[in-house]
C-alpha cells in the first residue's frame, strides 16, 4: 500500500472436494475472460479490411 489507499479486491474462489480424502477441498480461482485483447484485434482487422477494399 503505497499510495495509502486500500483497495478491495474481491476473489471468486471454486472450491472441489478432493475424492478419495476425508474433509480435503481443492481450492482454484475462477477465471474471468479477457475480451479487452480480442475487441482490440477486431478493431485492427476491421480497419485493414476497410483501408483494403477503399
């Protein structure tokens, strides 16, 4: 904390049950998708595209 603000982060947790354990859990963190690479790609594409058939 540098900046001396605190920031909350909020974590989406996925917890398995281990089979063949007694009271053993895995523990994963859910992934969110990142479109924000994917948007900009698409952009760049349509632009191409644009500046190809002009």
């Amino acid at each position: 904390m540098i900046s001396g603000k605190e920031v909350v982060l909020q974590r989406k947790l996925k917890i398995d049950p281990i089979e063949g354990s007694y009271n053993s859990y895995a523990v994963n963190e859910k992934e969110k998708r990142d479109w924000s690479g994917n948007i900009y790609l698409a952009c760049v594409v349509a632009i191409l595209a644009i500046a190809f058939f002009t």
